[in-house]
C-alpha cells in the first residue's frame, strides 16, 4: 500500500473552525428558531467593489475574441498589475519596490505555505502565540517541527507569547532563530505593530541573518497615518524580509482569488556549503515549475482595485468594516468586557469574562445571545482566556449582535 506523509499525522486533530462548525450545527439543530449571527470566521461579506467587477466583465468580454483572448499568462504575473501595485502600494510610501520583485498569486494563505519549499530543513523557526494557524500547520506538513504537546504545542518551534502583558506585540526572541512569521495588523489579536517596534525586528534580523515573513493582509485597515503598511518601510528590510499581501479583505476577494508576494532582489540565504544564493531566484523558480498564474479575468479585477473609483470603492468598504469595529469595541466595553484590536484592524479580540475559558465564553455566547465568535485558544495556548470576534459582517447583524451581548 501507499505510504502517506507522516507529517500530517502530526497535526492537532481538532481543527478550530471544523470544531466550531460541529458546536453550531449541534446547537441550531437543538434550537432551529434561534437566529445565529456568526461574527467568527475572518471571510468578508459585503459585494465586489464595482471597479472590479467592470473590469473583469470588460475581460470576460476580451476573452471572447481573437485579439483579446489570453491564455497562459506569466506565471509571476501581467506586468501592468506588478507595476500597478509597485506604484500605489509601496512606491508612494517611499518603498524602494520594483514591479519585478511582485510575484501575483491566488492567495497569501498559499504563498505564506509554498514560501517552505524554498527554505532549507534546519531553520529555527519562530511564531507568535496566539497565531494565524497556517504558519505553524504549514511547517508541521514540511516535516519542519516535532510532535505536539497537551497544549498543542509542537516540537522544535519557538514560540513568542503576545498577550495583554506585552501589549500584543512579541518580544524579541532571546535565542536565535533562522524564520520569523509576523502579520501586522494582526490576525487574530487586531494589533499593529508601530515603526519602532518593527525596526527592532529588522534589526535583530540583520543582526543574526534571519529572515522575518511579514504577512500585511490587513495593511488597509490601518487608520493611524503614523503607522507603517510595509515592512519596507523600515530601513534595511530588503536584506531581511518577504512580504504577503492579498486582495482578499481590502477588496473582498476571497472568492475571486488574488494575492502578491514581495521577494526584493538581493536578499539571500545560504547554502549547504554556505554560499550565498538569491532568493528572488528560487522563488521565480519555483513559482514556474509549481504554479500557471492568476486567471487573466482576476488579474484585471484586481488592477482595477488602483483606478480612482477602484481606491474610492475599497477604501468605502475597509471604512464600513472598521465602523462595524467600533460598534463591537464601544457596546462590549459598556457591556464591562475588556477589548483590545479593532482600531487598526477588523478584529475585536476581547478578554473573556468570569473567569471562562476561551471554549466555555463560546458556548455562552452561542447558548445565550446565539452569536458565534472564535476562541482565542484556538490560536494558541497563550489565546486562552481570549475571545476574537470579526467585524466582517452587515451593519444589521453586528448591530443585533452587539444588542443581544448587552442584554445579557
Ligand atoms: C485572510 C488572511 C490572509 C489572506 O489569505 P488569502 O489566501 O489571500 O485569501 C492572509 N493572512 C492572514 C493572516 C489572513 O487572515
């Protein structure tokens, strides 16, 4: 018989949102009146900007005819969309980015996996706890950890604890480690890291050659102009960074598909026999064996995201989440809950009360108010005692949410 990849053996068995599925089904099959409002899993809800469907329709249209049909298009992406994003996205923040460096994907939660495949087997890798399962459940199917403990902690990874006591923001590692995953604003606590802070992790980075995987999928949601979108932003990041951004929360593209990946040239790692190789390279080549692009329709809609009306339309919808944030962070706040996140980023990520664990507040809430959240344990051990609600919903429903929560 075939053998399967042990790897995957290893992997904790109760998936979050599978386990969050079960509870639900079970409790609206015991309860079929209640009207469950789910302000749990991070998927946007709210139409595609119109720029976007315009120009995918004008593609859908070109597609039809002889001069205007695409087929396979450059796997690392059209030209026009890399220049596009170089431009509004990191050129006009003073980021030294070129369109070359931009590697157009169908999703971050992809990129920030595959990104593995060019990385060696040895490296110490750290992530933070709470964290965005796909970083540590990636490196469990590479074979890159141990097994996990009672806590769900694996084997062979560091993990650096961000919360209330630390402010959301985790301290640099006292040893060394080769692979760093951040994301900022972040997924699921709602923090944001400042200039400062992320300049201390280029400079530890730079310090002891380590490489820092930025993940700024919520870089939109940042209302403080102080606070960078970029980990290109800080001075010497090109030596040390990959960024991850994706169109599927800015622009609601979570069905449609459509992320980039920034691999600055000159940034390098080392070999076996400790020569200096080129990242960009290895990305480039992997991206040409493993994967054919974006559709050429997807590619059109997400240029579109960067016409005056497509800015307009995104920053209208990344606005109308981040009021439905401050509606959850004011009525949990006069409810007596304490609330962190939700000012930089679309999550609200809430201290559970009582003295209940992260799974007891998510069977009040679902049992009480019939509204569903994420338990932040789900994250990591150190989300215990957390809750993370998502302000990716219609203004009615976290409206009605938020009055029942005060009603309890
Ligand atoms: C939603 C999200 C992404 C985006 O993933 P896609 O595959 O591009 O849809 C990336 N990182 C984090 C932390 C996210 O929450």
């Amino acid at each position: 018989m075939v053998q399967v990849n042990g790897n995957y053996l290893k992997l904790k068995a109760g998936y979050l949102f599978p386990e969050i599925a079960r509870r639900v089904k079970a409790f609206s099959e015991a309860n079929p009146e209640a009207q469950v409002i789910r302000l749990g899993i991070g998927d946007v809800t709210e139409p595609l900007p119109e720029a976007c469907r315009t120009a995918m329709k004008a593609a859908i249209d070109a597609m039809g005819t002889s001069e205007g049909f695409h087929g396979y298009g450059p796997e690392q992406g059209y030209p026009w969309l890399r220049e596009a994003i170089a431009r509004h996205d990191f050129q006009s923040r003073g980021c030294e980015v070129s369109a070359e460096e931009i590697f157009i994907s169908d999703g971050s939660k992809c990129d920030s996996s595959n990104i593995l495949d060019i990385l060696g087997e040895g490296n110490r890798i750290a992530v933070t706890d709470p964290v965005y399962p796909v970083y540590v459940d990636s490196n469990v199917m590479a074979g890159r950890t141990g097994d996990a403990d009672g806590v769900g902690r694996y084997g062979g990874l560091t993990y650096l604890p961000i919360t209330a006591a630390n402010g959301f923001t985790a301290e640099i590692p006292s040893g060394k480690v080769d692979l760093i995953y951040l994301c900022f604003p972040n997924n699921p606590t709602g923090a944001v890291a400042s200039r400062e802070q992320l300049k201390a992790w280029v400079d530890y980075a730079r310090a002891s050659g380590a490489l820092i995987l930025f993940d700024a999928a919520y870089e939109a949601f940042i209302q403080d102009p102080e606070l960078p979108h970029s980990i290109y932003e800080i001075e010497g990041a090109r030596e040390c960074a990959i960024e991850f951004r994706s169109f599927s929360k800015n622009a609601g593209f979570t069905g449609t598909r459509c992320a980039l990946t920034v691999v600055p040239r000159g940034l390098m790692g080392t070999a076996a026999d400790g020569e200096k190789v080129e990242l960009w390279g290895l990305w480039n080549r992997r991206q040409c064996t493993k994967f054919n692009g974006v559709s050429y329709i997807v590619q059109r809609g997400a240029e579109a995201v960067y016409s005056p009306e497509g800015q307009a339309q995104v920053k209208a919808l990344t606005a109308f989440y981040m009021e439905n944030a401050a509606i959850i962070r004011r009525e949990l706040t006069a409810a007596g809950i304490q609330v962190y996140g939700g000012e930089q980023a679309p999550y609200v990520w809430l201290k559970t009360p009582e003295g209940l664990d992260s799974w007891g507040f998510f069977d009040q809430l679902l049992q009480r108010a019939h509204v569903v959240g994420t338990p932040g344990s789900g994250f990591g051990a150190a989300g215990e005692g957390y809750f993370r609600l998502s302000a990716f919903n219609s203004r009615a429903n976290v409206e009605e949410a938020m009055r029942r929560v005060r009603a309890l």
